[in-house]
C-alpha cells in the first residue's frame, strides 16, 4: 500500500481491504467482483504508465463485457450460439434432479425387499456420468438429508425432509427446462437480436426458485444456479435488457412453484416464437407498404393500378391485426396526403384520397370514418394533426370518465395517477394475466363495463384478446390508448397525446 497518502485514507483504505477479504471468504459473487476491480486498477496502472488518461469512464465492467455491441443485432451464423454455455447446465441439472429423487425414494422405501437393491444399480448408473459432468456436486447422493449416507440414522427423516429434497429436483427440472428452451428459441433464431425480455423473466425466476431451496441443504453453492446467474447478467448487459425481479437475494422465487413454472417457461417459448413469426410478418407487410407508397408517390400521374395495388397492401397489413396508427406506416403515407391535398380530380386521384380517408377538394382534411383502416385509427401525421398542448389534454379530459387496466401482479400507483391525468370519474380494472383465460376474459368484460369514454390499456393482452377488446371499443366508439412505457402522469399523458389527442380536441369542440 503506497505510503505517501494521507494517514487517515491509509487507515480506511487497510478497513476496507480487510472487510473485502473477509467477505470474498464468504461469497463467490464478491471474489468475482475483486477480481474485476483489480483487472480495472491494473489496466488503469499500465495505461498511466505509457502516458494515457486511465480508464474511460467510471463504470467498472467486466473485461469480456466491455467488448459487447449491445447495438448490434447479432446475424445469422455469426459464430458460437448465444446459449452455448446453457448446454452443460441442461445436462447437469438433469443428473441433480434425478439423484434428488432416487434419495427421496430410497428414504420412502419400506421393508421386507428380497435382499436386492435396485436402487444400487441406479446410483452406479448415476455415479458413471459424473464423468462427463463438470463441477457437479454429489451432496444429494452422499448426505441428501444433512448426514452422510453411510451413517445408520441418515435416512430417518420427517416428512417434510423428503419434500424439501423433492422441491430441489423440481426446481433443478425448472432450471434444466429454461436452459434447454433457451437454447432451442437459439437454434430457432428467436435470439438473433438478442434474447426476448419475457424469457429472461422467467430464467431469473428458475435460477431463483433453486437458490433458495437449497438453504438448507448440505452445499454452499450450486454450480447451475451459478452459471445461469451469470449468463443472465451477460445477456442484460450486453444487450441492456433491465430483468428486475429474482436477480436480488431479498428478492427470491417461491420453490414450491417450480412445476408450475416449468409450463409457464414451455408456454413463454410459444409465446416468443410466435412473437418473432409475428415480427416478421409485421416486416414483410410494411415492405410492401412502402413499396406501393414509394411506387405511388415517384410516379408523375399515379395509376389505378398502383394506388389498388396500395390499398391490398394496406388491406394485408390491416387483416393481420397489426395497428394503422403504426408510426411507419403514417410516415409511408404522409407525402401521399400532402400530394392529394394538391391534385387535380383524377380517377386515381379520388380512390387514393378514399384511401387516406381526405377529400382531394378540401386539401389535407381528416376524415377518420373514411380512413383506410377503419373508424379510429386513422394514420397519424404531423402536417395533417396539429400537436395536442397539455392544458387542451387536460380540459378535453376533464369532463371524460376514464378507466385503467393493470397487471394485478404489478404495483401502480392509481392515486397519484388519477389526480395527475384528471378526468370526470377514473376507474382501475386489475386482470391476472397468468390466469386462465375465462377469468381473463371476465375482468376485461368488467373493464368494458365501466362505461368510460377513455380505456387506458396498462397491460399487454394476447393478440387475441386485444383484437377482441379493440373490436368492442370501435363498436362503442370510445378512445382506448396503449401504455407501453412507465405508469407514471407524464408518461401516460404523453401517449393519450400522441395516439387520441387530436381525437379528444374534436370531440371538445362539437
């Protein structure tokens, strides 16, 4: 330790080092991040001596992790799979559950057996891969229950000894389960853009629920928990994805919802690959949206043909659920409104002007009952709505009943919420989305049955549901606004703006 610094930060600096030597002693997580501040010090050191300004900023990063692109989608081909670490863990917790619950038999069996042990057989069978495993732990075949095996009272156990030994094999299922998914959605490609978030959810979840069933167990740590934890961090780091739940110790899973767990993992990977299916659909459709749009626009007399050829463009993407106030899709069209608003009559001139919901005679004039898409969704453009101030929000909100639907597992803060954004009467709906979808069905019924005149969706339905709930607003005719961000005033009054200010301000002024 250098000995021309100030005494007093001599001394707190020999505090410090002496209580981080002793919490290494104590915990992996801690010798890994001393090791990544001397990796930081020492790079820092050598690019001092050779006349440079130290380290680049203040953030002390792992080294492999400061190489990442998270920006980069990562293609095709593009080297090792993402989840090639996973393949170890599938294998290995595979053998941990298996020796778990050939303990638990062995404890449940009872006398008068012929004098042959098959179970023998099985642990021999067992004990053989270990070759083939590395850093796996035999404490669930040695001392499944807290003594050695060889002691003569080793299986006496309560009851609720075995079921805690049948918890950790479900939940060491649960973790084999996530990484052997994650590692299909890989090889499928659902990861080449960096893994979806729902999925790290519920790895997090599963590393979790394993950590703490095995408090009490015989072992300081679990080699797959370990390694999952840290291919979870790899993964939000690299690709900024922020997982909040089951990453803290204070913020641990219930085991006794692994089996459980294990079909919503298999039910979130259905969820992603239709989501990627979905994504690229969405893709290929606004292709040909701005294909026709461009073919439109560049022509110097547009045909009918073209501007039909437009319409069934525009008619797929409709007919595929996906939204017309998509911000792609109004930034496709709006040179076409500018260029009707110009034209002369014209037989094509008319079927584009019907297709854009104008009148060619009146200029750019909205018109959202005859908008391509049907009633409120018309494609939004900034030449065409005049931006929505704050204190027109407001009062178009004032004399408006409004209703919320949110997770019901989720914390909002309805109070702060209802005094922020205003309104006549401000209702909130809650719906479990890990519900069956009957009861899911029943609390969106009963948010359709407040009678609001403005519906803030807080959560995000099945595409099934939400088409259902969307068909029901637009037979209504009442406002519904999606909330993708935060739920917070300023948050939530930006996107009722965005998406049904213009509404809301014509609507005041009938």
């Amino acid at each position: 330790m250098p000995q021309d610094l100030p005494r007093p930060v001599l001394d707190a600096l020999r505090v410090l080092v002496a209580q981080c030597v002793r919490a290494a002693g104590q915990s992996e997580d801690v010798r890994r991040s001393l090791e990544t501040v001397g990796r930081f010090l020492t790079d820092s050191a050598r690019d001092a001596q050779r006349g440079g300004s130290g380290a680049q900023h203040g953030v002390l990063t792992p080294a492999a992790r400061k190489q990442a692109e998270p920006s980069r989608p990562r293609a095709a081909g593009d080297g090792a799979r993402l989840t090639a670490p996973l393949a170890t863990v599938v294998t290995r917790a595979r053998w941990k559950a298996a020796a778990c619950r050939l303990s638990v038999e062995r404890a449940e069996r009872t006398e008068g057996s012929d004098g042959t042990d098959p179970l023998e057989s099985r642990e021999s069978t067992l004990r053989a891969r270990l070759k083939s495993l590395p850093d796996a732990s035999t404490w669930m075949l040695d001392m499944p229950f807290g003594k050695r095996i060889s002691d003569a009272d080793a299986l006496e156990v309560p009851p609720d000894g075995i079921e805690r030994l049948e918890t950790i094999a479900n939940c060491y299922d649960a973790v084999a389960t996530a990484a052997e998914v994650a590692i299909e959605l890989d090889e499928a490609g659902a990861f080449d853009r960096g893994p979806a978030p729902s999925f790290l959810y519920l790895m997090a979840e599963a590393q979790s629920s394993l950590l703490l069933s095995l408090a009490l167990a015989p072992t300081r740590v679990d080699s797959d928990q370990r390694d999952i934890f840290h291919w979870l961090k790899d993964q939000t780091t690299k690709y900024r994805i922020y997982v909040d739940r089951f990453m803290r110790l204070d913020d641990p899973a219930d085991p006794s919802q692994a089996t459980e767990l294990v079909e919503r993992i298999r039910r979130g990977a259905r969820e992603v690959l239709a989501d990627r299916k979905n994504a690229r659909r969405r893709r290929e459709l606004l292709s040909k949206v701005r294909y026709h749009a461009k073919k439109v626009r560049e022509a110097a007399q547009p045909s009918t043909d073209e501007v039909e050829s437009l319409a069934i463009a525009l008619g797929a993407w409709r007919t595929a659920g996906f939204e017309a106030a998509d911000r792609r899709v109004a930034e496709a069209l709006a040179p076409l409104r500018v260029r009707v608003g110009g034209a002369e009559g014209c037989e094509a001139t008319a079927r584009l002007a019907e297709l854009l919901g104008m009148r060619p005679d009146a200029g750019d004039v909205p018109r959202p009952e005859a908008a391509w898409n049907g009633a409120q969704e018309a494609p939004d453009t900034s030449d065409a709505r005049d931006p929505v101030t704050l204190d027109e929000l407001r009062s178009g909100l004032a004399t408006r009943s409004i209703a919320i639907l949110l997770d019901a597992s989720g914390p909002a803060d309805t109070s702060a919420l209802e005094s922020g954004i205003g309104g006549q009467r401000f209702d909130a709906v809650r719906v479990d989305l890990e519900a069956a979808p009957a009861m899911r069905t029943a609390a969106i019924d009963a948010f359709l049955a407040t009678g609001a005149d403005v519906f803030l969706l807080g959560v995000k339905l099945p595409s099934e549901e939400y088409a259902s709930f969307k068909a029901a607003c637009l037979e209504r005719e009442v406002l519904f606004v999606r909330l993708p961000g935060p739920l917070e005033t300023e948050a939530v009054l930006h996107q009722i703006s965005r998406q049904v200010g213009w509404r809301l301000r014509a609507r005041a002024q009938r």
